[in-house]
C-alpha cells in the first residue's frame, strides 16, 4: 500500500530554514506526481508546491514562490521541500501528497508535519 510520511518539521525563527521530507513505500515512485500543501486552523488547505505533468516542472504559490522548492531524489523514494526566507505566515501543518499518472482519481497523503515560525 501507498504510504507517506513527513518529517523535519518544527520551531524556526523568521527567516530561517527547514528542510521538510516525505518518504514513500509501497509504489512506484517514479509514475506518481509529488506535491506539498499546508493547512492553518480555520483555513481551507493549499497547494504549497506541486509536480506537474511535465517532467521537472512544478507549480509554486504565489506566496512561497522564490522562497521554496520541490525536489526529489527517485532512488531514495523521497520528495523535499526546501523552505528559505520564513515568515510567520508560512506557520501551518505540511502534508505530502501522491497521484498515480495513471489514475488522476486517487489521492495518497502523509500524516503531517509542523512548521512553526516565530520569534
């Protein structure tokens, strides 16, 4: 089965760094798109970083974007999430994301990792 889990979230002061990762077991990771979104109390949640259909192509929010990036490393079956320049607003729980190319219908998620920026 699709398995997802997310770490190396925590306290960080604004503008610094954390490297997030999501380590996947259990499918072909190089068939599956990757992408990150996060979620704040009362708040719907929001694409943060996502793979595209294109090879090496991904989509950045508005708000992270120059600041964050996506990457992957196929052999290791795991997807980062480089986050530099942090502000307070970027405050929220991290979930990684899985969709097979194959069927678009099906969704994978991890269980969350938190990110707090504050002073």
């Amino acid at each position: 089965q699709v398995r997802l889990v997310e770490s190396g979230g925590g306290l960080v002061q604004p503008g610094g760094s954390l490297r997030l990762s999501c380590a996947g077991s259990g499918f072909t990771f190089g068939v599956y798109r990757m992408s990150w979104y996060r979620q704040t109390p009362g708040k719907e949640r929001e694409l943060v970083a996502g793979e595209t259909s294109t090879r090496g192509r991904t989509n950045y929010a508005d708000s992270v974007l120059g600041r964050f990036t996506l990457s992957r490393d196929s052999a290791k079956n795991t997807v980062y999430l480089q986050m530099n320049s942090l502000k307070r607003e970027d405050t929220a729980v991290y979930y990684c994301n899985a969709v097979p190319r194959y069927n678009s219908a099906l969704n994978y998620w991890g269980q969350g990792t938190q990110v707090t920026v504050s002073s």
